[in-house]
C-alpha cells in the first residue's frame, strides 16, 4: 500500500451540523478491497453513518415530511406507532 504524503481531509466527518436530519443522505460508498474476484471491484453502502444506522432514515425522513406539507401531520402529532408504544408503556 502507497504511504500517503499529505495529511487526510475529508468533506463531511468533522463537519458541524444544526439538526440530525441534516445529516441524512450522502451515505458513503467504500471499496472493499481484499474480497471477491480477481479483476472485480466491489464497493459497499455504509449504512452505519446514518444517524440512526438505517438505510431508512431517508425514507422515514421524506414520509414524515410529506406527510407534514400535505397536511396529514401536524407539528408535534405523534405517529400511531409511537402513540400504540406510550399506551402499552402506560
């Protein structure tokens, strides 16, 4: 492996952000380097820098979202999922 001459940056680890869903999205791909075929390149989503270490946090995101433009969630309404979980909890 080549030794690196210059001091490693990255353009998102490191960086400051005002809310979590901020940091939702852009979910690196990294090249597995010792595996599969010779000849093949293999790459692999890090679902594990997902705030909540989900390929559904994008999703999840988006449906609430949508849900609060078209006017089906209000500020601060639970989800029935969240509200079944606080009633059983009770």
């Amino acid at each position: 492996m080549p030794i690196q001459s210059s001091i490693r940056s990255t353009a998102g680890r490191g960086r400051l952000f005002d809310s979590v869903i901020d940091t939702v999205g852009d979910t690196p791909t990294i090249r597995i380097n010792n595996l599969g075929v010779a000849g093949w390149t293999i790459y692999a989503k890090a679902e594990f820098f997902n705030p909540a270490a989900s390929v559904k946090d994008r999703l999840a995101l988006n449906i609430i979202q949508e849900g609060e433009r078209s006017g089906a969630l209000k500020p601060g309404q639970l989800s029935s999922r969240r509200q079944a979980a606080i009633r059983a909890s009770a």
